[in-house]
C-alpha cells in the first residue's frame, strides 16, 4: 500500500504530547511490513529536531488562504524506511512553539492547519506520491478528508484515495468562525448540519468525521465512552453514532525500543523482569538523588508525568500531596495550567524532602521516573487511551488509574484473589477522598506485603504492550477502508 500519515507532530522530530509517539511508531511499524510504502507529513517548525541531513524538494507550490495566496516548499529526510516531508512555510511555523505560547493559542492557528491541510494533498501532487489512504490525526488534519470528497471530488490524481481519521482526543476539536470555513475554499453550499456549520461556525475535527472514509479512535472503551456519555463526547456523540458503523477503537501501544527497562541508556543499571527488585531500586535512589529528595529505599515513590490541566485530574492531587507526604515522595514531570504550575511550585518549594516538580520538558527525567518510582499516579477525568500508564507497567511501575477510556482497556485492577492478573489499581470514585483511598490501599500492599506486590509488578512487565497487534489492527482497517 502507499500510505500518508499527515499529522501535526510526530516523536522524534517535534513533540508536545502522546500524539507525536503515536503516529512516529506507527510510521515505523508500516514501514518494517512488506509492500508498504509509507511517507509522513509534517509542518515544518522551527525547533524540528534531527533534521540535520535534510534534502530541499526543487521549487515551491501555491496554496490558497481565502483571498490570498502562500508559497509552500518541501524538505525531507530519509528516516528509515519512512520518508519525512516538511512543510514549509515561515509565516505559519517558523513559531517559538508549536500550537501556542504562555498567553494561548495562536490566533491564526486555523490558517496554519488550512495550509498544511491542503499542503499535504497539493505535496503529494507535487512529488508524484499517489496515496492509497491518507491517514489524518486530530483536529490540524480533519480538513484532509473533507477537501477529498469536495475540493479534489473530481481531482484524479485522488480516484482511488481512502481516508482514515484517528481522534486522539475529542476534547480538542479545533472550533473556528464562518470565516474559517471560507478561508479554506470551501463551497457554501456544503456549509449544512450535516457537512460543516458547526454551531455557526467549523469544526476542523467534526469535518474529519463527517467526511473521512473511516473514523477510529484509540481505545475501544473510549470509542463507547464518546457516543454514549455527554461529557466523553464533547457535544459529537450524536455523530459519532450515525458513523457508528464505520467507528472503532484500536489500543494504543508503545514503541518498545524507546521503552526498554533492559537497555534504556538513561538509567544507573538495565533490568528485565527477572531484575527488575535490583533494578528499580538502583532508578530509585538515582532518581531521589537527581531530585535532591532523601535517599530512602523504602520510602514510597509516587510518580507523575502528564501534561497539567483539567482532563488529567492533577487539581485535585494537590491537596491530596499535602496529606501523603509524611508517608511518600512525589516526583512530578510536567507544563500546562500556570495555576497548576504555581501550585506544584508551591508544594516543592514548601515540602522539599516529599515533592520535587519539574515543570519541563525532559525525555530523559521522564524515563529515570518511569523506572525509579514505586506507583504511577494517573487520576485522569478521561482518557483516550494514555500511554504513560503503559510506559509505566513496561517499567515495573504500578499504575493507579481511573476507571475511564483505555486506561480501563489497558490496565487489570488490583483486588484481594487477583494476584495472578493484576497489573494497577482503579480509582472508583474520582474525588479527593476516592483517590486518596485507593492510594492508601496501593501503599498499605507495598509497605505490607511486598511479595504480593513484586508478583503484581512482574505481572505488568510481562505483558505484551508493543505495537505488533496495533499497528496490524490499522493496516487491517486500512485494507477495509479500501474496498
């Protein structure tokens, strides 16, 4: 097959969230299959990394943003078997950050995705790629699969493209004005309730629904979460079930190279399952002396690696730290909300021995965090799928979750009798008490019954959290949206 996957990030080239592992793993995984020939699309932002050796497409091609006219060029590099384009176009990417800077998003963040949306399509012209399926991810490319079946309806470069659309999290919908929608050239007659008009205006992500060949999303519970539950599906849930037929959930998993306890190069010493108590201990005191915390072996653990804001629950946490941290450390990996930074700010600084924040971006803290800590604290209000939980079960780290999206598909709740399966704890009431008693349950197993224990934490580094079955899941679609 000749696939494009057109997204908006892609691990390791730029990154800001689970998004960008996602599609960079899938990427690789179609590529190591024979018969593929796979090419990414990405903008081309400033701060893209590991392009040293990129090669300059000869020339420019023209995309048209309402009255107006923008030069795109294309620059590409080998990445293995996967060619790389970028999308080039400073006015648009040539940005400090990729969506947004402290004071919000940018304000024209719906001409950078128009552009990149059809620099994707005119690109494939441009270099004589005739895709089989465009594959789009999130809300930046849901225009791709409406500009198919209207602007290029009659294109025949495009006779034979599919598209499928993978929502990574409907919460984030791209939501614009009327004049939006004619930026992008699209004829009014489509602006109905069924094609475009999304409450007066568009809605990039309902676009990709509304037209893409198929729609999945990533994990089966979330895909019955978003068309059932109102506060899941962000005010799409009717769609959703008039596509039913053609929507499903596919589980995330993890590019398991990048995510190897046994040769990952950051930590004191590798471990596999069979190593895993010397080895966890050995990230663990690595770990609290790279936080200037105690260095207390026995002393719970607690880590957290996430985005801060809403969705992830980390609010509520706070508090909760106040109260565990005479019996626990916490470690905290993340950016987001200023209060909520301020908030972990304030706890570090006022609890130095129990809490240390790192309010970054740091690859290689995330991965002596995944294995250092004792438990993963994930409390989130929903989640699409999550892989920090699966990064953190690969490690021999036990994750406490809510009982939401594909944290239920992923994670086995720990319960007296379930030893032989279990690999975490569910949060079953999301308040402050809810979470704080299934973590005074996690650590009451940890600091009493550690056998019972380092069999659970040996459960989680057994399984299979690799891509092989995933990314093969999507080909299969791939092949379905085809025919």
């Amino acid at each position: 097959m000749n696939i494009v996957l057109a997204a908006s990030e892609a691990f390791p080239f730029c990154k800001t969230g689970g998004l960008a592992d996602v599609v960079g793993a899938l990427c690789q995984q179609f590529s190591m299959r024979k018969g593929n020939k796979v090419l990414l699309f990405l903008p081309h932002y400033r701060n893209i990394v590991r392009v040293s050796s990129l090669k300059v497409v000869p020339g420019v091609y023209l995309i048209p943003i309402g009255d107006r006219i923008e030069q795109v060029s294309l620059s590409y590099i080998n990445w293995g078997n996967v060619l790389v384009f970028f999308v080039g176009n400073r006015k648009y990417f040539d940005r400090p950050e990729l969506y947004r800077t402290k004071m919000g998003e940018y304000p024209d963040n719906d001409e950078r995705f128009i552009l990149f949306s059809r620099a994707v399509l005119e690109g494939c012209k441009f270099i004589g790629f005739r895709p089989d399926i465009i594959h789009c991810h999130d809300w930046q490319t849901g225009l791709i699969p409406a500009y198919l079946k209207t602007v290029y309806k009659l294109d025949a470069f495009y006779t034979r493209t599919r598209s499928l659309y993978t929502i990574h999290n409907i919460a984030y919908q791209g939501h614009y004005s009327y004049s939006s929608f004619r930026k992008a050239g699209f004829h009014p007659v489509d602006y109905t309730p069924d094609k475009f008009e999304y409450y007066g205006g568009i809605s990039f992500l309902k676009s990709g629904i509304v037209f893409a060949d198929n729609v999945n999303t990533v994990s089966p519970n979330y895909a019955r979460e978003v068309q059932t539950d109102p506060a899941m599906g962000f005010g799409l849930e009717g769609l959703l079930r008039y596509r039913s037929k053609n929507f499903c959930g596919i589980v995330n998993g993890i590019d398991t190279d990048v995510w190897d306890p046994e040769l990952d190069p950051v930590l004191p010493i590798g471990y596999d399952v069979s190593e895993v108590v010397k080895g966890k201990l050995a990230a663990k005191l690595a770990l609290q002396q790279q936080c200037k915390l105690p260095q207390e072996a026995e002393k719970p653990l607690i880590g957290i690696v996430s985005r801060l804001d809403y969705q992830k629950g980390l609010d509520v946490v706070v508090n909760l730290i106040e109260r565990l941290k005479g019996r626990a450390q916490f470690v905290v990996l993340g950016m987001g909300d200023p209060m909520l930074e301020k908030a972990y700010q304030g706890l570090a600084r006022n609890n130095p021995t129990s809490v240390s924040y790192n309010g970054r971006l740091d690859e290689d803290l995330a991965h002596r965090i995944y294995a250092g800590a004792d438990i993963f604290l994930m409390p989130s209000r929903f989640e699409p799928c999550g892989l920090s939980q699966l990064i953190s079960m690969q490690y021999g780290t036990l994750p406490v979750v809510s009982k939401v999206g594909g944290l239920v598909d992923t994670v086995k709740g720990y319960e007296p009798g379930k030893e032989d399966t279990a690999t975490g704890f569910f949060i079953n009431n999301f308040t402050e008490n809810g979470i704080y008693a299934t973590l005074e349950g996690a650590l009451a197993l940890y600091q009493h019954n550690r056998p019972v224990w380092t069999k659970l934490v040996r459960n989680a580094m057994r399984q299979d959290l690799s891509w092989d079955k995933s990314a093969q899941a999507y080909l299969d679609l791939y092949r379905k949206t085809l025919i």
